[in-house]
C-alpha cells in the first residue's frame, strides 16, 4: 500500500519557487496498475520519484506498507527502495560499461546475495526477457527495445512489490514500445504493482485507474 498525505514539493529556480507538489494526498493499493498523466510541468514525473524514493517531499507524510518513509535516513530508504520498488526509466540508465547479465546482477550484488544464487536469478531473468543471445553484449551493442528489457530485468531482479516506470516507452518505436508495455503487464498480471508516469493517452489508457495532473495536483482520478 502507498498512502501519500498532503505531499509538497518546492524547487527554488533563481527569485521564482515552483511548487512542484502541492499537497498530493492519494493512496495506491497492493497490486493496482495506474497510470499518472498530465502535461510537462505538472509534476507527475516529481511525484513518481517521491513514490520511489528518488526524492524527498518537503512536507507531508508518505507510508510504504505501513512504514513512514519519510522519517528514514537516506540509507534507510535506500534499503526499502531495494526490497520494495523497481525503476524503470524512459533513458534506461543502463552501466555502459557492463553487459546484460552485468546490469541485470548489479542490484543483487549491492543486496550481498551469494554468487550461487546471484547466477541462479540472473539466468532465469535472462530467459524470461528473452535475453539469453544477449547476455554478453554491453548497452551500445544493444536495440533500444533490448536496453529497456535489460532494464526491467535489472528493476524486478529483487522481485519488488511494486514498480515504476516513467515514460517507459518514450524513446521506442511503437511496436517495440507494445511489446515493453505487454512485459510490464505481465508483471503486473503476476502481482507487482504497477504505476506508469506517461504523455501518451492511448498507452495510459491501459492503466486500470487513471491518475490525471495539472500544476502540481491531482485533477482527476479514475478507475
């Protein structure tokens, strides 16, 4: 469960304040699939990162399965984003450096999983995401659509209880795009939560709630 209470977020740009959030109170349930949608600078994007704990709001409560997360110390979140959310980003912030199997096991080995079992996960998320060709290929060598595969292999490696994705299909082409998209659903489908941060109408759509935002708040919000 996700319960956000009158959440605020100030960004200070020169003499102007930009009230990012501006009171946000919704709660999210185990399991739901929401899409998040509004135009740039409605703060939809900020309040996905505030969810994820990407970013802190300047006041408001925010419970996590019954946690005040806003209360934790910066490794405090940092251990319950690990154990409990998945990320997935429209520039897929993928280690260049790394191959497939390389980003994919990165999270386990900052978690301290055993070799054994880290190898274990890694191959079952290569064959799941069908990845297996690719294992050894850095980023460079890969299709947009493979990045973003080896990206939502590498967000759900953890097996997190819910995952976001922003703009997840925003650099994809559209058959590419619907076959990320039936990927996330899957997982959604097997019981992870799924909150999608999207420009895209027909792709928000798909979403079983509609969350709609304007200048920091929530306008609209549909099942």
């Amino acid at each position: 469960m996700i319960r956000l209470s009158a959440i605020t977020r100030v960004f200070h740009m020169g003499d102007q304040e930009v009230r990012a959030l501006n009171g946000i109170t919704v709660d999210i349930a185990s399991g739901e699939y929401v899409s998040i949608m509004g135009p740039s600078g409605s703060g939809k994007s900020t309040l996905l990162n505030v969810i994820g704990l990407l970013d802190r709001p300047d006041s408001g409560r925010y419970e996590l399965d019954g946690i005040d997360v806003t209360t934790l110390s910066e490794p405090e979140q940092a251990q319950v984003r690990r154990n409990k959310i998945g990320f997935v980003f429209q520039a897929f912030h993928l280690v260049p450096r790394l191959t497939a199997a390389e980003n994919i096991e990165l999270p386990l080995i900052l978690e301290g999983l055993a070799p054994a079992e880290r190898k274990s996960r890694v191959d079952a998320a290569l064959d799941a995401f069908d990845l297996r060709d690719r294992a050894r290929h850095r980023p460079a060598e890969l299709s947009g659509g493979q990045r973003q595969r080896v990206a939502i292999a590498r967000a759900t490696i953890l097996r997190p209880t819910a995952l976001l994705a922003d703009e997840p299909t925003g650099n994809l082409d559209h058959r590419t795009g619907a076959e990320v998209m039936a990927l996330l659903e899957g997982l959604h489908h097997a019981g992870t939560s799924l909150i999608v941060v999207t420009h895209d109408r027909e792709l928000g759509a798909r979403a079983h709630r509609h969350i709609a935002m304007r200048d920091g708040e929530i306008v609209a919000d549909e099942k």
